[in-house]
C-alpha cells in the first residue's frame, strides 16, 4: 500500500533543513576559525615588532618559530645577541612601527606579513626600511608565531652578515675674536704615558716609575693605579696626562701619543667668558638621547651656549658587509658638517691686557664699546686653567679650585654688586634731567655726617671729606655721598625709579649668552627714605654687574644714549636708548674729566698727558649694620672723552687697608691710558 504523497514531502523538507543547519554551523564554525587564526596571527606580530621597537629582543625570540631559526643556523640567543650587537653597535634609537600588516597566505596554515620600520641611527634618520615575512602555526600546536630570518634586521641581511659604522667626526667649530684671532679651537697634543713592558720589574721597575713621576708631576701612587687596570697589557700604552708644553723627556719607560685636543690660547684669561669642553656625562644622554657615550660638549661658557652650532653633525658610513663573499651594501650615509664658526665682540690683545692688570686680585673687568654695545673684554679674576680642564682635569686639581675660597669659576663681571659711588653719576645725570640738580646749585653741608631729621634714629649718612658748600661737580670730584643722598630725597623715590628704567635697568638681556641675574634697585621697593638716600649714592640694596654698569654708564659717554650689551658680531642687538638728554650726558662727562684732571680728584691717578680722560671711582661696603667694620670692594669706570669708543668698568674685592679704589687705578691704569 502506498505512503501518503504529503507524509513523503514533509520528511524530505525535514531533512533538507538539517542538512542546511549543518552547512550553516560548519561555515561558522570554519569563519570562527578563521577570526580566531586572524586575531592570534594579529597578535603575535603586534608582540613581535612591539618588542622589536621597546629593544626587548629576549621577548622578541619567543615570538619567533623555532624552525625559522634553525633553516638560518640561530637559536633564540644568537638572535637576541644579534640584534644587541647590530642596533647596538649602529646606536638604532626611536623605531617607529608603521603600515602593519597582516594577511591570509597561500593556505590556512600561514599568513603574509608586511611592516615598515623608520628609525635614528648615530649618524640620524634612516630612510624607512620594508620588511616581509611569514607567520606560520606549527603541526598539532595553537601557536601561531613569526618565521624570522636576518633580513628582519635590517632588509637584505643574510646569515653570516655583518654591519659596520665607518664615522666621519665633525670638527668642531672655533670661537675667534672681532678680528678673526682664534680663542677656542682644535689641537694637536700629546699624551704623555708609559708602556709596560718598558719599565723592567722589581727595584728597576720601582726606579723608573719613580723618575717618570718626578718628571711628568703625577704621584707614583697614580702611575700603579693605572697600570692594574684590566685591560693594560705588556705593550699596551698607558695614557697619564695631557702634555700642552711640547715633548721633552727621553726616560726609559715613558711613551707619547698625538691627540686632537680643544685647546684656548688665552687660556685663564678668557676661561670664564669661553668655558670649556668635555666627554658626555649619564646626565647628559639623559637630557639628550641624541649624544653618545664618549661625545664631546660644552660644559661652561660659550662653549656651553653654542654647542649645538660649534659641535656641527658628524658623518659617515652604515653598510652591510659579509667577509665570506666581499660583498657591501651601503644601508646609510650622511655627509659631515663641520661646526660653524662663533665670532665674537671680544678683543683678543685687550682681554688678555686687562686680564694681566687684574690678575693677582679677586675681582673683575668689562670693557664695552659706548657707541654700539660690543663687549671688547669681559674679564673674572682668580681664573682657572681651560686647557687643563679639556683634557680631563686630576681629581685633586679640581678639588684645589673647588674647594678655593675666591671662587675662581665664579664668572664675577657676570655677579651682582653694589656699585658704590660710580653709580653718583646716574644720579646726577637724573637729576640734571629733571632739573632738581644744576651745575651751580649749591648745598650747604657741614661735618662729616648727616641725617634728614630725628626721625632716622642712629642712622646718618657720612662722608670723607669735609666741604661746607658742595655742588654737583664737587660732589663728583670729590665724591660726596652726603650731597647725592640729598639729591636723591628731593628727586623722589617714585621719579628715581620711573627715570631709572630708561637706562635700562633691571633689562634682562635676553639676547646675550651669559648668565646673569637682572641689576635690582632694592629687595622691595624705595620704601623708606634712608634706602633712597642710599640707594642715590650706590649703596643700600642695590645690586648691578660690571656688565650692567658698563651699559648703564655708556649713556655718560654717548650723549645720554644708553647702549644695549653686544657678545657677537652676528647678534641683533637693539638699538641705544635716549636715558636722559645730550646736555645732562655732556655736563657729568665734564665733571668726570674733572674727576680725573684736578689733583684733588678721587680718579686722578688716572692723569696721563696727552690723554682727556673721564673717570669715576667708588667703593662700596659690606656691612650689616652702621657702625660695624665691614669688607669694601673698589670701583672704577673710565673712557676717554674725546674718543669714547671703549668705556672700563673695574672691581677688585676686598680693598679696604689696601688703598681702596685707587688700587683698582693702580691695577688697570696701563689698560685705560691706551683708550
């Protein structure tokens, strides 16, 4: 009997739809495989070329198949060593891991990957190289990791490859005076040093170290310290200082070798304004990731300022070599640039003039040109030895100027100091401006002492020498701190301060390569009138360096005009500012050449014949209170009135007892009577 037609199409639909159903799981589950390898394959490149830009080549390893290694004859570790010594070596830094790309390969067990990698080496950007490979999933495993061959390294590499960095140093640039006079600039040296296997051993050995020590003044302590280090050997060649002064000695033992050194042929005359150079510290790789160990900067000075300008860019050579087949690729090659040349305001002859004046005492010199601002000398005394700290200072020696209580790698014409009564002369110049002072106002001033009224309690202002009727040439000539305090109280704190500010004061000058702290008229203002009385004749809290007088005072010598400070001959500076005017400017100038040419005058040991000089001297004490002994710092400032293109600004520290100012004269006069 035959089935009912309906019954025999409903169990045909039923099983066409499980056969649908299981077509269906098994394309999703196969697409979930799919998905899975996808991710995982991901995955593991994101691992691999992470750790490849982190430098974490142990990680690395374990990202790569274990047949890989063996079809190029590398284990995990020789992978990881090979890319320490590599990158390493070629000082590969900042890769960046770009176009990543992971794609399905020929069949399902492998996939196709593609990356691109940009990246610094010591000689700076690498055009960005492609790398190709595969990922592969091993038999029976769920792993899916990289097949890694050396040309990951770098594209084209084989086994037996090698890399190597040819550098081609910059020369550093030099820093010359205005006429082209080197200060700071490359030379040949020798190191002085000793072989081993020269020395003998036993009593002779002992003998001649003993001579060597002797003759290069290094502790015979020093020279066996040297000779233990692990890596000397019979022949090696010891290094134990830096000879500046010629080779001489023909001991038995002793050895020589060239260096290329960077030397200062003023020496301690310039060292504070030049600086000087040395190898890189931890610190300084830090701060700058592009420097490497054994680079040389600038530590202090100009050298210091200009680094990146005097250091220039070395270049050289990155190629891939191999010594079984002779055959070179060149990967990178960059060309050298020699460091620029920095030349300077300075004069040479002038610098190391004013030095020589200056330099048995503890003090300071800035020369500068009152027409235009350029600084022609920027002297600090006591100095330090520059050549000696290139080379590589002993430790002791560094700790003598260390621990030396005059500063000496204190740059002073830099420091902050009460100006003491040279600074009169703004004051009069002021004064003249605003028409409180005149040339033939007379004050009546008796005694050597005096205050404004009761209300100053013990306080009173003093004086050296006694005039009953002071004017303002007097109080110049002879330096009338009573006649300036007065001056400055009827001038008025409020107006002192207002016509200050056009002489520039307290300008930072940002556009000169010093270090300095702004000149201050007082820690908080004019508040009281002793400060202002103190302050009108150089004293109270003012505080100026020899720089910034020798730019506040140009207006004195150039018609009121005060001048902006220039370093180098390429530097914008601004243009002089009108201070006060030409009439108030010319009528101190008289003064000063007063100051010098009348035998009472506080600047006349400073009289040359033939000469029309201007000058004005000051001290300024350092003391706690009224009435106590304090320390005295003396100064002077001179031009010649009828060519003022050179003004001085000197200091000495500590000149009480010791003729005040006037040593100051005595130290700088031969510099001044050239102007």
């Amino acid at each position: 009997m035959k089935q009912p037609i309906y019954k025999r199409k409903g169990w045909q639909i039923t099983f066409g739809s499980i056969v649908v159903l299981l077509i269906a799981a098994a394309v999703l589950f196969f697409v979930f495989l799919n998905q899975s390898a996808d991710k995982k394959a991901k995955r593991v490149a994101e691992s691999f070329t992470t750790n490849l830009k982190e430098g974490k080549y142990k990680q690395l390893a374990q990202d790569v198949t274990t047949d890989s290694l063996k079809e190029v004859g590398f284990t995990k570790k020789r992978l990881q060593e090979k890319y320490q010594v590599v990158y390493g070596g070629v000082g590969v830094q900042d890769i960046t891991v770009k176009n990543l790309k992971v794609k399905p390969g020929a069949n399902s067990r492998i996939y196709d990957l593609s990356y691109e990698l940009s990246m610094r080496t010591s000689l700076g950007k690498l055009k960005t190289q492609t790398y190709k490979t595969t990922i592969s999933k091993a038999k029976d495993e769920d792993e899916w990791k990289i097949n890694w061959k050396p040309a990951l390294i770098f594209p084209g590499m084989v086994a037996d490859d090698k890399v190597r960095l040819e550098t081609d140093e910059a020369r550093r640039g030099d820093i010359v005076d205005r006429t082209g006079k080197k200060l700071a600039t490359m030379g040949n040296f020798y190191e002085v040093g000793v072989v081993p296997k020269l020395l003998a051993s036993g009593d002779e050995k002992a003998k001649r170290i003993a001579a060597i020590s002797k003759e290069i003044k290094v502790p015979g302590s020093e020279i066996e310290e040297a000779l233990e280090q692990k890596w000397v050997k019979k022949d090696s060649f010891v290094p134990l200082k830096t000879v500046f002064d010629g080779v001489t000695s023909d001991l038995t033992g002793i050895a020589y070798s060239q260096k290329v050194l960077r030397t200062y042929p003023l020496n301690q005359a310039s060292a504070h304004l030049l600086g000087y150079v040395g190898e890189v510290s931890a610190e300084d790789i830090e701060k700058n990731p592009q420097l490497k160990v054994g680079d040389v900067i600038g530590k202090t000075g100009l050298e210091r300022y200009y680094d990146k300008d005097l250091r220039g860019e070395s270049g050289g050579t990155i190629k891939i070599v191999n010594d079984r087949t002779k055959h070179e690729t060149t990967l990178q090659k960059v060309a050298r640039k020699d460091g620029k040349t920095i030349k300077l305001t300075i004069d040479a002859d002038l610098q190391q003039k004013t030095y020589a004046g200056l330099a048995k005492e503890t003090g300071a010199a800035t020369v500068i040109n009152p027409q235009n601002g350029e600084l022609l000398a920027l002297v600090s005394t006591p100095s330090y030895d520059a050549n000696q700290m290139a080379a590589g200072i002993r430790t002791e020696d560094y700790k003598r100027y260390n621990e030396d209580k005059r500063m000496p790698f204190l740059a002073r014409y830099a420091a902050r100091y009460a100006p003491g009564s040279t600074f009169k002369t703004i004051t009069a110049a002021i004064g003249l401006d605003l028409g409180v002072t005149k040339p033939d106002k007379v004050r009546d001033i008796s005694g050597l002492k005096w205050q404004k009224d009761a209300s100053w309690g013990k306080y009173s202002v003093t004086r050296v020498h006694e005039k009953a009727h002071v004017n303002m040439v007097d109080a110049l000539v002879y330096s009338d701190n009573i006649y300036f305090a007065q001056e400055g109280l009827e001038i008025g704190a409020e107006r002192f301060e207002k016509e200050l500010k056009k002489f520039n004061f307290g300008e930072k000058y940002a556009d000169l390569p010093i270090e300095m702290k702004a000149a201050q008229i007082s820690n908080e203002g004019l508040k009281s009138e002793i400060l202002l009385a103190d302050t009108a004749y150089g004293q109270g809290q003012l505080l100026m360096s020899p720089i910034e007088q020798a730019a506040l005072y140009s207006a004195i010598a150039n018609g009121g005009k005060t001048v902006y400070p220039k370093l180098t001959v390429s530097q914008k500076a601004k243009a002089p500012q009108q201070a006060v005017k030409k009439e108030a400017a010319d009528t101190v100038k008289e003064a000063l050449i007063k100051t010098v040419s009348d035998p009472n005058g506080t600047a006349h040991g400073l009289a040359v014949s033939g000469k029309n000089l201007a000058a004005k001297t000051g001290t300024a004490e350092l003391k706690q209170k009224q009435g106590e002994d304090g320390d005295e710092n003396g100064f002077i400032y001179a031009f010649n009135a009828d060519q003022p293109d050179a003004l001085l600004v000197g200091m000495v520290e500590d000149v009480k007892g010791r003729g005040g100012s006037s040593l100051v004269i005595d130290r700088l006069k031969f510099v001044i009577a050239d102007f």
